[in-house]
C-alpha cells in the first residue's frame, strides 16, 4: 500500500539527514523530471533572508536531479520508485524533517527572498499565548505567464466556511507548525482532485489548528 510505501522510504532515508541541532525551519521540495525549473526553486530557498533553514528535495523516482548549489542545507532524497502521487511525496519529506516548523515550495514555483521571514514572523508571535498562537500561514501568490508577465495576485482571506466557494490555498505559500497532523493526501491527481488537492489536504488540517493568510 501507499502509506507503508511512505513509511518504509522514510525510515531508509533519515540517514541522510545533517546531525546536530535541528534548523528553524525545513522547506520540502518534491520534484519530478523538472530539472531546469528545479534549480530555480532550490536557489530562491536558498536566497531566503532566514539562512537557519534546511532544504529537502524529494525525486519521485524520476533519477534525474540535476547539480544543484554546493551547500549544506541541501538534501536530496530519491524514492526507490516512481508514486505519481504529490502528496506522498511532500509527506516523506515533512516526516524526515525535524525543525519546529515545515514550508513547502514546488519544482517549478519560486519565493521571494523575504517569504520565511514574513510566515515565521507571524508564527512566532505570541509563543507564550496558546489561546492566540498560529499554527499555520499562508502569503498571495503571484501568478507569471512563462515570459514572466504578471497574470494577478490570488489573496483569499482564509475562512474554512468558503471551502467550496473560494478553494484558494496553495501549499507554495503555506508554511506551519510541523506535527503529525500536517499530511497530504495520498490520492492520485485526477480530474475529481485537481484543483483543490492543497485546500482539501490543508481543510482537513484546519479542523483543529488555527490558519491565517497573510496578504503579502
């Protein structure tokens, strides 16, 4: 099955992992065959203004990572083979992180350098305040035509009541708490799933943790 495939691939591949104390902050990149776009990714993680930051790239089984930037905070983790399935793909990785808190960033998207900054200032605030603590954000996201032309800004205010209504939550802009609630789902991408797969995964999740966008 799909899930004790996840779990197996997560027990081979914590030897991958830098020892010593845990970053701040871990990004999961799943990638699949996109070695152009992938460099791109990397390196606007990389770019990011918090450097105590850790980024795992997951290869669906495609064996084709291309050389990626010569640092540290950099993991590549091959699955064994190929699941077509992005959510088991982004959960491998979630589940080998060990930071505080999780970001996610596809193969063919990009940040700006001060996303990490934003989203984790706002999840920081208030630690001491449970009643008032955040255990997810999400930021706009900036939709480019492949020339780079800018086609709009999608910037919803979260409201779990207008799921159906307004499904805009993209897993690129969403950063949180890392626990064991925060999991994709393990369906294949169809017609029947696309293109809420994110804001169906992240709706589960927002039945018992607090989410707030963040309209930058």
């Amino acid at each position: 099955k799909v899930w004790l495939f996840e779990s197996s691939e997560v027990r081979r591949l914590r030897r991958l992992l830098p020892g010593g104390a845990p970053p701040l902050v871990t990004t999961v990149i799943p990638t699949y065959k996109r070695a152009d776009s992938l460099v791109a990714a990397v390196e606007s993680a990389l770019a990011q203004t918090v450097t105590e930051h850790l980024v795992i790239v997951v290869d669906d089984g495609g064996g084709q990572v291309p050389p990626l930037p010569d640092d540290p905070r950099v993991v590549v983790a091959s699955l064994r083979r190929n699941t077509a399935v992005l959510g088991v793909v982004r959960n491998v990785g979630i589940r080998l992180a060990r930071s505080p808190f999780v970001a996610f960033l596809d193969d063919d998207n990009t940040w700006e350098p001060d996303h990490l900054a934003t989203t984790l200032g706002a999840l920081e605030a208030r630690p001491n305040e449970r009643a008032y603590r955040l255990d997810a954000v999400y930021t706009a996201l900036r939709r480019v035509t492949p020339d780079g032309r800018e086609m709009d800004i999608l910037s919803v205010p979260y409201d779990r009541k207008l799921a159906r209504e307004r499904a805009f939550l993209d897993a690129n802009a969403f950063v949180a708490r890392r626990s064991r609630a925060l999991r994709f789902s393990r369906l294949r991408r169809d017609k029947g799933v696309l293109p809420r797969e994110d804001w169906a995964s992240l709706y589960r999740y927002a039945r018992r943790h607090r989410i707030a966008h963040l309209p930058v």
